[in-house]
C-alpha cells in the first residue's frame, strides 16, 4: 500500500499533520520530515519520552550516517517490529508492507516538500521540557492509552503491553536485588568497625552500637525495632554514667609536692560476713568421743578441716603453727581437754562443707543471679571513691575474711590464724570536708585521719606477719596512673644516659677495691638479666628467697664452657648458672655466658667461702641504690627492671608487628612480645600445689578412654 497525501484522513494538533490513518491501526500512512510539538493538554507522558528518545536516537544516526536531516522520524511500527524480532516472534502486517520497509528513502524525498510547513515546529520541540509532561493514563481493560502526536488517542498493542511489564519487573527486581547488596555491605561495614573498636573508649562504642542499630531499623519492622530501641535505653544510661566517670587527669595542672588529693570521700571497707554455727547433726570428735566446741574455736576448726585433702596437713610446720594459734582462741575448759592434734577428728566437718560446695554448684539460675546481684550492690556502695570530685574504683574493698596462712615456698609461720579484722581495727583516711564512713552498728573506727599526701583510704595490721594492710584505689585511678606514669617516665630518663652508665660499672670491674667490684658485678646482673635488688631477711619470720644483693655461695655455679640450653649444639664460653627461690617462692634458674672479666670477678667472690655465705658479703640493696642516685636522680635497681621490661617490649612489637594485620594477628603479636618479658623478668605462676592430684587424674582419664576402645574391639571381634 503506498502512502496518501497529508490531507487525507489526517487530525491536526495545532502543530503539525499526522502520521497514522484514522482507522486507529497502527499502519504508517505518511512521513514529515519535523517532529511535532506535543502540547500538555494532549500528550501522555509515555508519548512524550518515546517521542523525545526517538527525535535523540535519530540524530545520532543521521550525524553518524551524514544525513542532512537532523530530525528524521523513526516510525512507531518499526520498533514495534524490531522489538518483537528480538524476542524471537514475527509480527503479522495488515497491508501490502513488509518487515523489510524502510522509510528513509521516502523521507529524503519528501523532506523539500514538508521543508517550510515544520519549520516553526522545529524551534519549539528544542525548548520542551520533560517537567511538563503528565503520566499515561490507566484504562479500565488495564491497558494504557496513548496519545499520538497529532492529539489522537491510539491503545498500546498487547505485545508492546507485555514487553512493558517485562521490563518493569525486570527493572523492579534488579531495584530490590541491589537493596539486599547494599543492607548486606553495610551490615559486614558495621561489624567490622565493631570488631576493630574493641578497644576504643566508650565513646567510640556508642557510635558503633547508633550504627547497628540504624541498620537494623532499616532491615527489619518498625514493630521489632522499636522494642530494640527501648532494650537498648538502660545500656545507654550505663555508658553514660561510665562516661561522667572518665577523668583526663593528665590535662590538669599539677598538684603541689606530697599532695595527692584534695577531697576524698568513701564508704569504708566491706567486712567478712559473721560466721554461721554448724548444724546440729555434724560434730567434731577428740579421742573418738563428740565435744561442742565455742564459736571461736569451732571457726578454727572449720579451717583446719578445709586442708585436709592438701598436702598442708601433713606438714609438721602447719600443724605446729596451728594448734600454737587455736588454743589461744579456746576456753579454759577446750585448752584442757585438746592437747594433741592428732586425737582431733575434722571429717564430719570436711563432708558437710564438700556437700556445702556442691550445693552451691547445683544452684539454679535465678539464684546465682540473685547473688550477683548482690555483689554488684555492694560495689556500686563500697566499690566507688569520690576524689576530686570524680568517681574512681576502688581495687580492694573487701577484707580479707579470717583464715589459715598457707604461704609460699615452706613459709616458717604457715599454719598461723589470721585472726578476723574487726572496725575497732582499722584507720580510715578521707577529707575533712567530707562525710565519715559509718563502722556497723555496734562499732567504732580506730582512728579517722586526714592525711591527703597518702593514698589508701583505710589501714590495719594482719596479725600474721604484722604487715600493714591497706584498701587502695584501682590501678585505672589518677593516683595510681599518675605513680606510673611517673615510673616509666624515669625509665625513659634512664635510656638517655644507660650507655654512660654501663661504661661507668664496666670500668669497675677492674677497681682495686673489693667493694666497688662486687657493686659493678652485681649491677651487671641487673642490668642483663633484670634481677631484682633483694633485701635482708630474717630466715625464721619469712620464707627464704632472695635476690641479686643477697645471693649465697650455693645460688651460682661457674662453666669455663658449658651449652646454655639442651638444644644447643656448641658450648659458650665463661658460662654462669644461677638458680634460687625469688619473690613468691617462683625459682629462678637460667644458664648465661657472660664476660671475660665479670667470670673472673665471680671466682674471685667465691674463695674461702661454703654455702650459706652471701656472695656479695659487701654490698647491700641501701648502698647499691645510693650509688644509682648519684648517677641519675631517682634512679633505682627497680628502674633498670622497668627498663629492661619496657625496652624488651618495645624492640618485640616492632619485631613482630605488622600495620596491615588485622586485630587478631596484633593480639597474638603483643602476646608473643609480652611473653619474651616475662621470661626475662621470670614472671611465671608457680607449681599448683594440687598438681600432683591433677596429673593423677589425667593419668587415669587417659587410662579409661584407652580402655573403651580396646573393650569395643573385642566386642566386636567376640560378635564376628
């Protein structure tokens, strides 16, 4: 069919002449060479962006081609077709037209004739905009309408209908895929900032916690997030209590010297709770028969029979010690009658406080939360001191209920009562202008002081050793930040000037006096090795360890050559073997080659000497630190342990760090760093003294689950 003239069977808009028959099908009747101008009265607005992607999508051809029509029209039904060819379906044509029409040729020709009858329609078409357009309209058979060019309504075809929706819910399912991708980035972004902030202040928590909590609102019903929000109230008020606590104490003016604090206000300390009388049905036997033993006494009892699955109460030290201390506590009466320890049966006792224990163990969950609970109260009321104004925690607020001294290391006074500390004990310090702690009811303080150039806040005697005992503040208090910082700063001092100093002991290694030779030698080994100074002790009133000051004869060995460790494959020369009990009774032995003349010096301090005598019998730990003053001010052999830690440290991190690592890998890092120091500085836990029973227990383990599987093998070999 060949196309008709433009005025036939046409509908202006106003604009132009259209290009669809007024039957309403979709067959192309006419080409003009402008696009016309839809007005807004007329135009769907599916029209006016498909009009305005085809005049765009024309252009770019033409110009690609070199066609001097700039807006050639692109008719509706050759999309309509192409479209359909790439679905794979062929559309049917209702005249003589074919899928192969082309209608550019035709434009070209009719171009001059149209030239002057679109030309104003060419100006206005540049200057529509998309803003003016309205959206299709909705018909009731639930296809849209469009509007064609010339204002006459033409319905969308049901395959154009189809190809539609595909793309919207192509379009809406790519949208709600990408949704998911993003909660998902965003969910793996919030815990990982929450994982690398562990360690960061309370502040920088919170803002972690806002994080996860938005995202959440976002994936989830306002219905659920509401209730997490209002879970979420009492944490904050937490953190924000926590928060008023935090004191920058660093940023303030120093106080004068001596003067720790200006106001300091507490409740005192938290007393043992009273002892509980045993039950009728458990007794204490003497010589077989039943005796009602006093409170007092019967306490001490129940002391006793808590060591007698433990090696303690085999030990002729503990018992001495005890029955010395638990007839003193007697009445006349129980002095009389219990003269031997032996005679006295604990085991009634023992069960009933084993049954005690598991009973304990087999509480349910409210109960255990319900003495938690407990606890916390008693912190949140004994815990806190007021200093300054700011809340700091108390590291120590309970004393110590009464007991047996076990000790460390075969302690000459293990077995000795710790008696039970009552107020009339102890000495409270707090300000003047403030508010006394109240003793229980009944009681009095010993004594109220106001002493603001100490920092414990009470004080008593322990009756064993009688040391002095105090309640101190945490270690994350000002006062106790403040003492570190001033050690470590003196470290800090120490490393400016440790190579003069080592040049200075070097030097007196060959000193013509015995006493300058001992003192060089002896600070060698605390420098190197990080030994403590260690001070005087008297034998027969505490444990006997010691340190590098009072090292005896039996303590060292000397190695002309010998291998420092097992493993080692050669041997080192001028080879030093120390081994001894140090602090906390935790043995100190270690192999080292040292030099030339300090091995040389180590003989020359062991001549005419047997074990018992000290090995620097003219040195102690008071000339010793005199002699560190005068070298740096402040300075002390504890300094050059500090030293030596931090250094060691510090070289480790940098050793076995990486920046890239994640918090994981710095962890195990620090660990391993962290574990290089305690070596040098031999801090290790000392034997359990229940270790034996352990490895028992273990032993038979091992036994009865190699057992089980040789049983079910031969089970197995009986039933074949």
């Amino acid at each position: 069919m060949s196309p008709v003239s433009s005025h036939n069977h046409h509908h202006s808009n106003g604009n132009g002449t259209t290009t669809y028959d007024s039957n309403g099908n979709d067959e192309i009747k006419q080409e003009v060479k402008e696009e016309p101008m839809l007005s807004d009265d007329n135009a769907t607005f599916a029209e006016i962006m498909k009009s305005s992607k085809k005049k765009n999508k024309n252009k770019r051809k033409a110009a690609e081609s070199g066609s001097d029509s700039e807006g050639e029209y692109k008719p509706e039904k050759r999309k309509s077709a192409s479209s359909s060819k790439k679905n794979g379906k062929k559309e049917e044509s209702d005249g003589d037209e074919s899928d192969d029409y082309k209608p550019e040729k035709k434009k070209q020709k009719k171009s001059n004739k149209k030239k002057n009858r679109g030309s104003s329609d060419e100006e206005s078409d540049a200057d529509y905009s998309e803003e003016d357009v309205k959206p299709p309209v909705k018909q009731e058979d639930g296809t849209s309408s469009a509007t064609s060019e010339d204002g006459s309504d033409s319905e969308e075809t049901e395959e154009e209908r189809k190809q539609r929706e595909e793309e919207e819910h192509r379009r809406r399912k790519q949208e709600k895929k990408e949704k998911k991708r993003r909660e998902k980035e965003l969910k793996k972004k919030v815990k990982k900032e929450e994982d690398e902030s562990e360690d960061s202040d309370d502040e920088e928590d919170q803002k972690t916690k806002k994080k996860k909590s938005k995202t959440a609102e976002k994936s989830k019903p306002s219905t659920s997030s509401a209730k997490k929000d209002v879970k979420k109230e009492p944490s904050k008020k937490k953190v924000k209590e926590e928060a008023e606590d935090v004191w920058e104490w660093w940023k303030e003016d120093k106080k004068p010297d001596g003067v720790k604090w200006n106001s300091l206000q507490h409740c005192g300390p938290l007393f043992a709770p009273p002892y509980v009388p045993l039950p009728d049905h458990v007794h204490f036997k003497y010589n077989g028969e039943r005796m009602k033993l006093s409170l007092e006494a019967e306490e001490c009892a129940t002391f006793y029979a808590g060591v007698l699955d433990h090696e303690y109460s085999t030990m002729d030290a503990f018992n001495k010690n005890f029955m010395k201390d638990w007839r003193k506590v007697m009445t006349t009466g129980e002095r009389e009658r219990i003269v031997d320890l032996k005679k006295c049966d604990f085991r009634a006792i023992d069960v009933y406080q084993k049954e005690q224990r598991e009973i304990r163990k087999a509480m349910t969950k409210e109960e255990k939360l319900k003495i938690k609970e407990e606890k916390e109260g008693e912190v949140k009321i004994y815990g806190i001191a007021v200093i300054d104004g700011h809340r700091q925690k108390i590291a120590n607020f309970r004393i110590e209920p009464p007991g047996v001294f076990r000790g460390r290391g075969g302690h000459p006074k293990m077995g000795m009562l710790k008696r039970r500390i009552r107020p009339e004990d102890v000495i409270i310090n707090c300000g003047k202008d403030t508010e006394i702690p109240k003793p229980p009811p009944g009681h009095k303080w010993k004594e109220v002081r106001h002493d603001n150039t100490v920092t414990w806040l009470c004080s008593w005697t322990e009756s064993v050793l009688g040391q002095n005992k105090y309640i101190m503040l945490n270690p994350s208090s000002k006062i106790k930040g403040e003492k570190d910082y001033e050690k470590y700063e003196t470290a800090r001092r120490l490393k400016k000037k440790i190579g003069g100093i080592r040049e200075r002991y070097t030097e007196d290694f060959k000193s013509k006096e015995m006493r300058i030779r001992q003192r060089a030698t002896a600070l060698y080994f605390i420098d190197k090795l990080a030994l403590r100074a260690g001070n005087e002790k008297d034998v027969d009133e505490s444990a006997d360890t010691v340190g590098c000051c009072s090292l005896r004869y039996e303590h060292i060995k000397l190695f002309d050559s010998a291998k420092l460790n097992e493993t080692d494959k050669k041997e080192k020369e001028f080879v030093v073997e120390f081994d001894f009990l140090g602090k906390d009774s935790i043995r100190y032995y270690n192999r080292v080659a040292v030099e030339k003349r300090v091995f040389k010096n180590l003989k020359l301090f062991m001549e005419n000497k047997k074990p018992g005598d000290d090995l620097f019998d003219r040195l102690d730990t008071a000339t010793l630190n005199e002699h560190l003053r005068s070298l740096m001010d402040g300075l002390t052999v504890k300094v050059f342990r500090t030293y030596n830690a931090s250094i060691t440290l510090q070289d480790q991190l940098l050793k076995l760090t990486n920046p890239k690592d994640n918090v994981a890998a710095k962890i195990l890092s620090y660990n391993r760093a962290n574990r290089q120091v305690a070596i040098l500085c031999n801090h290790q836990r000392a034997v359990s003294k229940t270790f034996d029973q352990s490895m028992e227990k273990l032993e038979q383990k091992k036994l009865v689950n190699s057992f089980i599987p040789d049983k079910r093998q031969k089970e197995r070999s009986q039933g074949s």
